[in-house]
C-alpha cells in the first residue's frame, strides 16, 4: 500500500506480505482502503475480498488505538481488553503551556511567555532583517530551566551560512539575563548541536531518518532550520526549463510534506521547531486612491463580461444584500474584490496590512506553506535616511533602520507588533506591542 | 383468565438504544428515529456567537434560534489567521454551555489547551471555578495525525468516541490533511496509465465519502458539524482579474453535502464573515469566484473573542476612512463593443447607466405590445 508506512509506521505487515505488492501496484493508499468496499478493492488490485477485509480490520484497530487523546483522562476507545494500548500515551500533550523566552521582557509577553513546543513557527525577514539574531537567543534560552527555557538541548540545521559560534559567544556573554548566572545554570555552547543539508533530497532524508534519532538521543528541546526556502531555491531555478503548471505542483506537494514532518516531529517528541524564511518583492498595480486615477478610470474597470456599468450596479447589489441593519458594505470594505489573493495577502505575509503602506515583501515558499504553520513571526525593516540636503541625483544614505517584529497570525497568541532593534546581547524591543495594522508598516 | 399483556409494538426506543452503554453492543439508533428527532426541532442550532450570523444561517432571520443547524455541516474557509478556529471555538463554548459535549478533531496545528480553558472559564466567569472545570470536562481533544485516522474517525467510529449528549463535531484545518494524501494539483502527465488517472480522481471521491460520513454522524447523534479549511488559489482569466482565495476543499461531492459555507477575510477596517451557501442554497453563483456572499462585519476584543461589529459604532479615529475602490488588477482586452466613450466622461454622474437599461427594456416591451396588437388587428 503506497503510504502504509507513513501512516502507521509500526503496523505489522507479515500476515498481509501476500497482498502488499498487488495494492502498491494499484496505487491503492491506506484511506482508499478505508473508503471503499472491500469488493471493489479486491476488483482493482485482483485479490482476494477476504483478505482485504481482514487488512481493512486491522489497519482499522491500530488506528482507532492511535488517535491521540489529549484531554487528561485517555479516550476509551477499546473495550476493556486493549488496556495496555490505553496506557501508553505516546504523544505528550502540549497542555503544559511551557514557552522558550526569547530573553525580551515586551516580546515575552506579546508572545504569550516565548515560542510554544509542539508548533512550526516560522521567522520570515529579509536579509539582515535579525531572523539569526532571533534564532540564536532562542538557541540558548532553551537550555534555561522552566519557565524561561525547557532546560534541553537544542539542535541547529543550517542551510546557507554555518552556525555563527563567535555571535553566540558574544550573546552569552553580553545578555543580563545569561552572563549573571552561574556556571551550571549557564546556557553552553556545547548543548546545542548544528549540522549542515546543501540540497533538497539530503534534507528529505535528514529530517526524516536522523533528526527523530538526534532528538532523542540528545534530550533536545529546540529545532531550528535557517533556512527553509535556501535549498528549494536552487530547485526553483533548474526547473525553470519544465512546464511551470508541473514544477508548481511538485513544490506544492513538497512544501505539504515537508511541513507535515515538521509539525509530526514538533508534536511527537514535544519540541518547538523554528524555520526561518526569506522574502521576495512582491508588485501590486499603481496606487488607486488618486482621484485623478479612480475618475479615468471608471468606465475602464468594469469586468469586460458585464456592462459597462457594472461598477455602479455592483456596489448597489452589495448593499442590498446586506441585511438586519448593518452599515452599507460600501463604508466597510475597502475594495470590491475582497477575495483577491492581492488584497488577502496584505494580511497573512506581514507586509502591507496598512492602506498606506508601499514596500510589499512575501515570503518565499508560496501559500502552501503558509497553510502548514502555526505561527509566522515577521521582521520588517525600513530605512531611516540621513536628514540632510542632497545634491540632484544623488541616493539618500542610510542612517539607520526602523525594525518591527510582527506577530501575523499565531495559534497561541494574538496579533501584535513591537519594535526592535539589534545589539551585542542579541534583541531588544523598544515600546510597548501594538495592535497591527495602522503605521506605515 | 389473564388477558395476555399488549405487545406494543409502536414503542420506540431511542433513548434506551442511546443510552445503552454495554460495551458488547454498539448502541444504534435506526436512521428514521434520529430525523424524527432533530425534525422534532427538540434541538437548538449551536450559536456562533454572532448574532446576525445567528440570523443569516437560520433561513429567516430568526437570531435566537439561529447558528449552526445539528444534522449539518457547516464549512468555514478562510485565509490563516483570520479567525476560523476562534469562531469554532466561541461555537463550542455555546455548545458545551447548554450541556452538551464537544469533539474538537485536529487535523494540522493542535488547539492550544490554554485557549479553550480561557474562552471556557471567561464564560462561566460567573459561576464558580468547579462549574468550569465540569465544561471542560466536556470538551473531548482528539488528532487525527493522517487522512487513514480521519477516516477511521468518521466512517467507522470507535463506540466510545461521540456519546450521546454530543453536540459539536469540529474538523479543523482539513485540507492539509487532504493534500498530503490526495494532492490538489496533478502533474500533467501525458501518457497516464489507467491506475494513474484513477488515482488522480481519488481526490474527490473519498472527499465525497468523507462528507457522507460527517453528514451520516452528524444526523444520527443529532450533533452540528463544523469543518473549517484553509484557502487555495484560482486563477480568473476570463474576468481579467488576478487571483482569488478559492476554499482548499471542493469538488462536487463535497459542496453537495455542505448545508452552510461561511468565508472569513479581512480588511483593513477589520475581519469579515461571508455567507456563500446557507440552507443548502448557494448565495453566490457558482461560476463567480471570489464573490462574498451576505457578509457580517466582526471585530476581536481585547480577550481574543469575536464580535460583531454595531451597525452605530463610529469608524475608529486611527484608521484612515478608505474609500471603496475597485480591484486594481487592470482587466484584459475590452471586448469590441466596449470601448468607452471618453476618459473623462463620469457614467454615474448622469445616471445613463439604469435609464439607458430601462429605456432598452421598454422599447423591446413596446415593439413586443405593438407587434401583439399589429397581429391581433385583423382580425
């Protein structure tokens, strides 16, 4: 069966070895075998109704026994004579609500006490934007002891760069909250393990075989890949030569399996795994909100297989339907094509849930991977230019960056954005977390 | 003589079919009963928390019987982050508030604990600390970690799983459990065997045995269902207009046994509810993607609770006033006949628009008159 495997990694197979091959060979999956009757099975895959039957049972008893209860009190699921499935609660439960600190008091709280185990969390900015920065803190407030850290291990997956050990150093020795503990509370370098995948099918194999051996063996608490996107880069651009409908749906495919084994490994050994991810420009039309545009253009917009006026006529059927004395949806919503991914997109990237806002960015990997995570943390940037008078011609320069950190959507906390900045124990936010949306950024 | 007692042979019980909780038979309820049952309108639809949602979803307008109707499943899509599971769970709140338990099914990103006990214990914030812990007692947490678990779920449920006394079933984030099994998009291979295409149409089959399942539960445990999906992508060339969120599971079977779909979106004014199908009607077209349907404003309080957005409430001094304006995706190529006829002419100014439409219904309704009254002239 194609993905028995993956479904139930520990099913014993010997008594179905005589069917197998004539199920894989029909393509038939473990949920086919599941949806459909036993005798059109064994028509498909020439085999017996029987046989097929028994496997349908069996798969069916290890899954019921599977699935995870998380309450406090297991499921019964079996009758009295499985208890000692029952006893066996594979899974730990993320109900401990225990968070790794990224060691900033405002960021702490905007995040609910820090990163969650148990979640993909993504850290998506552009170059320099302070995505290792984060990523390093993180590395070593895992290994304080509850409620800061998890008091384990952590394990780093580099991509591009190696992991940066002299900044690490730096960090440790500069944090108030790491260099005044004492030798056996101090997070050490030792404690954190980082390896290094150049391309997509190492990382296949990597994530799926070692990393489940190193978690365990090590105790680790944190998993970091910096970063996601570098290696499906270069694939990216070899692909350039095939059919574009084919290559999007092989990295579709790819960016739902990759994520589903990182949220089975979060969930399974109970650890937070960090991505960071990088962004692309991204280019919407001209800034409608000219009137000089909105006017020139009104008898151009209308969509070409309805009437010319149909832009009139769509606002009044907009209004129509709105019922039980609602304000008129004119005054409410901002466009007339509300679920445009343009327009969506300005509100789970990060970057331009503001009307004013100019500078878009998404992040790379597409929105099937923005459907895998559970949280996606976003570090934004912008140029402060040096107040001064310039020559005709000549580009501003750059005295500084305004750096915000923006939570777009969490399954544990609330949106919110603060600002930050970058320095030698690694960062610091400056003012209290807003609400988003609002500002320039 | 005794008179030999009357078999009654009308009693029906469902109750104590219910109730039987030996472990050695299955208890089961016969498919007649159960409708009998929820046509009895006995059960309350499960609030949503909204009101004018509450109203839309009834058919009628009615707010206080209204939300999510039991024996049906109810469909929220949405981009991340906008508010599908914290709607979900406002409904299980409501639900476990009038006594009923809740199974909450993780599909992809687990529910955190700590959310459900806060939205509980800020309900019964009221009652005393016990009575909260007796709801999430209630409240029943399960993961199906692959599609196989899901299905084991729906189509052959463990005995134990829904008591009766059930009333939510919530599915969250079922298309990335989809899309790991069955993928949305294909490759286009050119020479495909025939096990190959029948693979490919796998997709929406075992979707449609899914929606048979959830709607076969959802009837005979008298329960609502709730599934709520991420969003994909479609593209719209015919209307020149770019992409749109498309919801991430569709495909005939599955729209047929969806009673409601709501779409949530947001803004920059705040978050939106769109009602696309209610009552088992479609409110939208079903060529026009990216239309809304009949929408609900929200908004989120500071508690992470949502709201519905008062019709008096002033816009908020912080954001700027937008004003609405079209899609600014440029559309393609006019057709011949509608070039305009000057860039600056303003067509609502003069109001051409309706009494040109109206004048060129009434002529074609004068022609027909005359044409009627020319033929019945001789007569």
């Amino acid at each position: 069966m194609t993905n028995l495997v993956t479904v139930l990694p520990d099913f014993d197979v010997k008594p179905y070895t005589h069917i197998l091959p004539s199920l894989e060979k029909a393509l038939i999956s473990t949920a086919d075998l599941l949806s459909l009757h036993a005798v059109d099975v064994a028509k498909r895959a020439q085999i017996p109704p029987g046989e097929v039957t028994k496997l349908s049972n069996a798969l069916l008893q290890s899954l019921h026994s599977g699935i995870i209860g998380t309450n406090s009190t297991p499921i019964e699921l079996n009758n009295a004579g499985d208890a000692a499935d029952q006893s066996e609660l594979k899974y730990p439960s993320t109900k401990q609500h225990r968070s790794i600190s990224t060691l900033d008091e405002r960021l702490d709280s905007a995040l609910g006490g820090g990163i969650r185990p148990g979640y993909l969390t993504e850290i998506v900015g552009e170059s320099a934007a302070g995505k290792t920065q984060f990523l390093l803190t993180l590395l070593l407030s895992v290994q304080l002891s509850p409620p800061q850290g998890l008091g384990k291990s952590a394990l780093y997956i580099s991509t591009e760069a190696p992991l940066q050990t002299i900044r690490l150093a730096q960090i440790l020795n500069t944090h108030p909250g790491l260099c005044t503990l004492s030798q056996q509370e101090r997070p050490s370098l030792s404690r954190i393990q980082s390896t290094h995948i150049h391309d997509v099918e190492a990382q296949e194999h990597i994530l799926r075989y070692q990393v489940p051996v190193a978690l365990e063996k090590q105790n680790v608490g944190l998993l970091v890949i910096d970063s996601i996107a570098a290696n499906y880069r270069a694939e990216f651009d070899r692909s350039k030569a095939r059919k574009g409908a084919e290559s999007f749906a092989k990295r579709s495919n790819q960016m739902t399996q990759l994520g589903a084994l990182l949220r089975d490994i979060a969930r399974t050994y109970g650890v937070a795994v960090v991505v960071a991810n990088q962004v692309a420009d991204r280019f919407t039309t001209i800034d409608p909100f000219s009137h000089a545009y909105r006017m020139s253009q009104s008898t151009q917009r209308s969509r070409p297989d309805s009437p010319p006026q149909a832009r009139g006529v769509r606002s009044e059927a907009l209004s129509q339907d709105v019922p039980l004395g609602t304000p008129s949806l004119a005054q409410m919503l901002s466009t007339d094509d509300p679920l445009a991914l343009d327009h969506q997109q300005r509100f789970f990237t990060g970057w331009g849930d503001a009307p004013e806002a100019v500078d878009f960015k998404t992040p790379s990997l597409g929105l099937t991977w923005t459907n895998q995570l559970a949280t996606r943390i976003a570090l934004l940037k912008q140029p402060i230019y040096e107040d001064r008078a310039y020559h005709p011609g000549e580009d501003r320069s750059i005295a500084g960056w305004n750096r915000t950190a923006k939570i777009v959507f969490s399954a544990w906390c609330a949106e919110k954005k603060i600002r930050f900045g970058i320095w030698e124990g690694g960062i610091r936010t400056h003012g209290e977390p807003e609400d988003p949306g609002g500002g320039t950024t | 003589m005794a008179v030999p007692p009357v078999i009654d042979l009308t009693s029906s019980r469902p109750a104590q079919a219910r109730h039987n909780t030996s472990s050695h038979r299955l208890p089961t309820v016969s498919a007649s009963e159960a409708l009998q049952e929820l046509q009895d309108g006995n059960l309350r639809s499960v609030s949503t928390g909204l009101t004018s949602l509450d109203g839309l979803l009834s058919g009628t307008g009615d707010t206080s019987s209204g939300g999510l109707e039991r024996g049906k499943i109810t469909e929220l899509w949405g981009p991340a982050g906008v508010g599908k599971t914290a709607i979900a769970i406002q409904s299980a709140v409501n639900a476990l508030k009038e006594g009923s338990t809740v199974l909450w099914v993780d599909c992809a990103t687990a529910l955190s604990d700590q959310r459900i006990q806060e939205s509980i214990t800020r309900h019964g914030s009221k009652d005393s600390h016990s009575a909260s812990d007796g709801l999430l007692g209630e409240f029943k947490h399960v993961t199906a970690a692959t599609l196989s678990h899901l299905l084991a779920i729906v189509l052959h449920p463990p005995p134990n799983l829904i008591p009766s006394g059930t009333g939510l079933l919530v599915v969250d984030d079922l298309n990335v459990l989809m899309d790991l099994d069955y993928p949305r998009y294909q490759f286009a291979v050119s020479s495909k065997t025939e096990q190959q295409k029948w693979q490919a149409s796998r997709r929406y089959a075992v979707l449609g045995s899914l929606v048979s399942g959830l709607n076969k539960l959802a009837v005979i445990n008298g329960l609502a269902v709730v599934v709520t999906t991420g969003c994909s992508t479609r593209m719209r060339p015919d209307s020149g207009l770019g992409a749109a969120l498309v919801p991430g599971v569709g495909g005939v079977e599955w729209d047929g046994g969806v009673w409601n779909r709501l779409v949530v979106f947001r803004d920059f004014s705040g978050r939106f509810v769109g009602v696309q199908k209610c009552q088992g009607r479609s409110l939208i077209s079903r060529e026009e993607v990216g239309e809304i349907g009949r929408v609900v404003g929200l908004e989120v309080a500071n508690d992470g609770t949502l709201h519905e957005r008062q019709a008096s409430r002033p816009a908020d001094g912080a954001t700027t006033q937008v004003k609405p304006r079209a899609s600014p995706v440029k559309p393609r190529k006019r057709v011949f006949d509608e070039v305009a006829d000057s860039e600056s002419e303003d067509v609502d100014e003069y109001g051409w628009a309706e009494t040109d439409e109206d004048a060129i219904a009434a002529e074609g309704l004068i022609e027909d008159a005359q044409a009627a009254t020319a033929s019945t002239e001789p007569d």
